[in-house]
C-alpha cells in the first residue's frame, strides 16, 4: 500500500503544498517565513525531498488556512494507479477548501438567480 512508503507520502505532501501555495499565489518565501523556515526548505518539503515535521505540517495548513488532512493522501488516492486527478469531482476535491467553498457558494447563487449580487 502506497501509504506505508514514506517517499510516496512526501512527493504526495509536497504536490499538495505546491498546489495550495499556488492558488493562494503565495511565493516559498512567503510561506517559509509564516512556518519559520527558509524558502530552501520549503523547496524541499514540496519536492518531497525533506520530511515535514507534523508541527510543521500543521503551522502550514494554519497558514493557509486549510484542515491538515488537506495536504495528506487519503485511501482512495493512495490505491489509485496516477497521481494526476482524472475527474472534476477529483480535481474540485484537491482544491483548497476556501476555493471549494466560494465554488459552492457560486453554484448555489446560479441555481437561486442571484449571480449579480456573487460577483464583485
């Protein structure tokens, strides 16, 4: 199983971090100096080539304001053959939950009618 290998949890944290940093359009620096370490490091952390420590796992998630099992691979990705989402459904559910939920927001204002009073 995938979650027992260690390297495979790392590549997966560090894909996670990558993505969230880039939604968020937060630069390594940015976010190195809200966890405390230096943009080198969290380089690393998202090549998978360094480990997070779990305090550092979770001040990255605070940061981002997203739940730490955000940036960690579940059942169902672990036992998939890619690591690449292949459906909307998979793509929505590795965006950050903030992203999620203003989407949400956006589909249920369309269904009401109101998109005018969503927008800007």
């Amino acid at each position: 199983m995938k979650l027992h290998d260690p390297e495979y949890v790392n590549s997966f944290i560090g894909m996670r971090l990558r993505e969230t940093r880039s939604a968020k359009r937060e630069s390594l620096q940015a976010v190195g100096n809200a966890v405390g370490v230096t943009y080198q490091q969290m380089q690393k952390y998202e090549n998978g080539t360094n480990r997070l420590s779990a305090a550092n796992l979770y001040r990255v998630a605070q940061h981002f304001g997203v739940c730490v099992t955000t940036l960690l691979p579940t059942l169902a990705t672990a036992e998939s053959d890619h690591s690449a989402p292949s459906t909307d459904a998979e793509k929505f559910e590795r965006l950050p939950q903030d992203v999620q939920e203003h989407i949400e927001g956006l589909i249920e204002a369309i269904a009401a009618g109101n998109v005018g009073s969503t927008i800007g």
